[in-house]
C-alpha cells in the first residue's frame, strides 16, 4: 500500500513535530533527546500537582502525545511505529515532569510496555520519585487469556486520571481510581483489514468477503475471521459478547473508536447500528465515534465501555486542552421539527383567464415540442443528444398546467412555469430554466416591468450557471435578445436571439455544459442547440 513519508526513520520524529508545529503556542513541547527520545510534555507543566505518562509504540494517533494537555495526560513517550518505548526514554519523562506530589504511569497491557514502563518505575523509585502504575487490560476478545491486552480503553483512564490529577487529588487517590476505573472497562474490535506499515511490504491476510473479530491494535491477527455482514449484524454480534462481559449493572459510556481508515460516513452508520443494538440500553454517555486509538490505516472501528458514576461521570464529562480528545455526551433521542410548507407566489394565486397569455404560452410550447427532433439532433453532434427532448418535455408539462395558471397574474404565473420545470425537465437545463423563471417573478412582483425581470432572470441564472456571451450556450442567444426586448421591443429581441445563435456556429470553444468536452472540430459549423431554442421562443413570440 501507498503512504505519505520521507524515511522510515524519520517518521514518527517528524508526525510528533508536526503535532507541536500545529498546536497552540505554549501547550506543548517535546524535550531535547529527538531522535533516540521522544517524549513529548506539558508546556505549562510547574510540577505542583501528580503528573499521568502514557505512552507506547506509535502508529495510534492521536494516542499518545495528542492527549497530552491539561486535564489529561502530563507526558507521552513514544517508540518506534509499534515498538515500545525504552527505559530510558520513560525514566526521562518520569525525571521532566515528576515533583513532590508524584507520577502515575497509564500503561496498556502488552508485553513490551509493562517491561519497559516497569523498568523505568523502579528506577525512577530508586532515583527518590514517587511513581504508580495501573495496567488496562480492556480487550474481552480473548476470554480465557491470562494477560488481556489494553487497548482503546485506555483513553478512559487517560481521562479520569487526568481530571483527578487536575483538581489536585493526591497519588494514592489517583493511582486507585485509575486502577479501579481500569477493571471496569472493556473493549472489542473488528476490521476488514490489516493495516499497513510505512516501509514494509504489505499482504492483507483478509479475503474480499471476510472481516475479522477481536483483534488488537498493532495488526496481529483477531479471534476469528467472519463473512462480511450488514452493520446490524456485525454491531449485534459485538454488543453481544460485550454485555456478556460487563461484570456489573448500571449506566455505562461508550467509545466508539475508529482504528484509522474507516470513512466518516461508515463510522455514523456504525454509531447508529450501536445505539440501536441492545447494548445502547446501557449507554449513558457517548465518545465519539471518532479516531482515538487507531492501528495506522486499519478499516476497522472498536467499541469500549465502562460502568460509571458520579466521580467518573464528572470525569469523563470534564472540558480538557487536547482537541484529539472528543467531548463525552450523554445518549438522546433524535430531536425531529416539522419542515416548513413549501409556498410560492404562483400557489397563492388563483387560476385565471388571459387570451393573449395563453396564446403566447400555447405557442412557444407547440413550436417546442415541435422542434424535439431537430435540437436533438444538433445536441447529438455537439453534446448528449436530449435537448430536444428535454425542452419537449418542460413544454408538455406547461401545456398540461395551462388551465390552472394565474394567468392574469404575471408574476404569479412566471413562479409557477418556473417550479414546474423544476421538477419536469431534469438536467442542468431545467434547473437553470427554473432558476429564471423563479427570479423574473420575483422581480416582476416589485415592479410591473417584464423586459427588467426578465433580465433580473437572466442575471440570477448565469451567476448560479456559470455561463457568460461566448461561453457557447443559450446564453449567446438569451441576453441579446433580453437587451433589445427592453430597448426596442419583441421585433428586435427575435433578431438579436437569431444572431446570437448563430453566432454559436462559430465558437469551436466551449466553456460550459456538455460542448465543453467536445473537441473544436466537431463544434465547427454546428449552433448551439440550446440558443436555437431560444431563437425559435422569440421568434413564435415576434409572430403573435
């Protein structure tokens, strides 16, 4: 698979100084041992209260140095993609933010980690630091495993640890709910891939119909492997084996983790399937869904619980500086307000009766209709080959209305022709048509001009169109004939409109609509349908 990088080596180096460079002045820094040392601290760290270090292998961002902030984490330690951090590197960050009050260290459940993180413990105990561990081991995929693995669960004791040290609790009190918060959680997640790593050649061990189940965060292999299902399915199924495992009832907060390349638009139809299993019946407060604790580029998501009450609640709902952390809420209904009636001028109106309207209209829309199969074939050299058939088709749907329209309201009528092709024509041409008809009422309903609204028409369709004079569209034909009908009249406007199509034969350039991907020798000697169109609208019109 493709990645964005420079050297492997580098990597994680320069994502973690990409974090600093984009976070707010004065909230992060990293200490001076790059590259060997990666620790990332507190800006505003003075020691005075217990500080929480978390860390581990990278390649789950934003965990760990995105969560470190006020409210959260004190420090991150972060290895290689994958790899656990060393001693030293945990034992300096234990040094750099470590006072009086003490330190706990937040450690996932993964061989690695608990050595390296243990290590650096006891030496930093050794050294006169007062240091805490707490071990999250939330993964339920393994029932019978001696030595679960920690995985997005983690991010609450994160939290809660964070929110405790920050109102100033002293280390035993810390260390203890973060110990008991740990036991209370558990976590399960499924993928429909393995993830890549930058570097290194990648073999997705997943067939195109198979998902996997209960596997961890650095692309080891799940429980089991699983046919690919509906979302409903595959929630129910985890919901599942998580209610099985809560060891106690109550109110709970999910987190719902995207393990890095889900889309945000699976991830909501994911957050619904949730809410609408079982499980939801427990849920209380709501994490996400967003990217957490991810493994790279994994297309897989998880979901993690934890019982609450009220010091975890109040922790869990607590503001915090990181941004990569989501705000927790509490689970609710989906809130539904009625949407407004439609309305419109032409509606409010009541049908009536004007010969020369009717005449006008009857005419324009025969000689349409009458011209479906020569535009279309214009349009076939030129473009799509239906602007015969589309014009057809908005003038037959104007013909069927003609005894229900205000005729001897204007504007009204303007309004109603101008929905109807809205919904009758379909395409580009029926929206910009509409778009027309739509402004020239309005324009016309303010002042009883119909040369002027005509035009107000015209310069609301080509703002929203895009098309201008030389564009090679109807365009070409429609404002010169708009120009001369408010300067000299209908005999005027008809020759104006003829010219302007005409003109379109010799623009082997289109800048707009379908002509645009036709190449300039087919264009040559052909005028653009849509102008011709207009040119026999105003030509009908000059003859009444």
């Amino acid at each position: 698979m493709k990645h964005f990088y420079n050297r492997r080596e580098t990597i994680v180096t320069e994502a973690l100084d990409g974090l600093l460079l984009t976070s707010a002045a004065g909230r992060l820094a990293r200490l001076d041992t790059y590259p060997e040392i990666k620790v990332i601290v507190r800006a505003d760290w003075d020691k005075s209260k217990v500080a929480v270090i978390s860390g581990g292998g990278a390649g789950h961002e934003p965990s760990h140095a995105g969560f470190v902030g006020k409210g959260m984490l004190t420090a991150a330690v972060s290895g290689e993609i994958f790899a656990s951090p060393s001693v030293d590197a945990v034992l300096t960050a234990i040094r750099a933010v470590t006072g009086t009050p003490g330190c706990l260290l937040v450690v996932k459940n993964y061989t690695g980690d608990r050595l390296n993180f243990g290590l650096a413990a006891e030496k930093a105990r050794a050294e006169g630091f007062d240091v805490e561990m707490v071990i999250v081991a939330d993964d339920i995929a393994l029932p019978d495993i001696n030595q679960p693995r920690g995985v997005a669960g983690t991010l609450f004791v994160h939290k809660i640890a964070g929110h405790l040290a920050d109102e100033g609790k002293d280390l035993k009190t810390v260390a203890a709910a973060a110990t008991a918060a740990a036991a209370d959680i558990v976590s399960l997640g499924m993928s429909l891939s393995s993830c890549s790593i930058p570097g290194q050649a990648h073999e997705d061990r997943l067939g195109p119909e198979e998902g996997e189940l209960g596997l961890g965060i650095h692309g080891e292999p799940g429980v089991e492997r699983i046919a690919l299902q509906p979302v409903l399915d595959l929630v129910a199924t985890m919901s599942e084996r998580l209610a099985a495992a809560l060891k106690a009832e109550g109110d709970y907060a999910l987190l719902i983790n995207n393990l890095g390349a889900v889309p945000p638009l699976e991830m909501g139809v994911i957050a619904h399937a949730t809410l609408a299993s079982p499980l939801a019946s427990r849920v209380k407060l709501i994490v996400g869904p967003a990217a957490m604790m991810t493994a790279l580029n994994m297309n897989g998501f998880s979901l993690s619980l934890i019982r609450l009450d009220a010091e975890r609640e109040a922790a869990l709902t607590a503001p915090v500086g990181p941004h990569a952390w989501v705000p927790a809420v509490k689970k609710n209904a989906i809130a539904i307000v009625p949407a407004p009636k439609a309305g419109s001028a032409g509606n409010a109106a009541a049908a009536s009766d004007d010969a020369a309207a009717r005449a006008l209209i009857t005419a324009i829309c025969n000689h349409l209709i009458s011209q479906e199969a020569e535009l279309n074939r214009l349009d076939g050299r030129v473009g799509d080959g239906d602007t015969g058939s589309t014009a057809a088709t908005g003038a037959r749907s104007i013909l069927a209305k003609l005894d229900q329209l205000p005729l001897q309201n204007r504007a009204a009528t303007l309004a109603v022709i101008g929905e109807t092709l809205s919904t009758s024509m379909g395409g580009s041409s029926g929206v910009l048509l509409s778009i027309f008809f739509t402004a020239a009422s309005k324009a016309l309903a303010e002042k009883a001009d119909i040369p002027a609204a005509l035009l107000a028409g015209l310069d609301r369709m080509t703002f929203y169109g895009g098309a201008r004079i030389g564009d090679r569209t109807m365009v070409d034909a429609l404002e010169p004939a708009l120009n001369a009908l408010a300067a000299q009249g209908v005999s005027a406007a008809a020759h104006a409109a003829a010219a302007g199509a005409e003109s379109t034969k010799t623009m082997t350039k289109a800048r707009a609509g379908r002509a645009s991907y036709v190449g300039e020798r087919d264009l040559a000697g052909v005028a653009d349908p849509g102008a011709v169109a207009v040119a026999g609208v105003f030509e009908v019109a000059a003859g009444l």
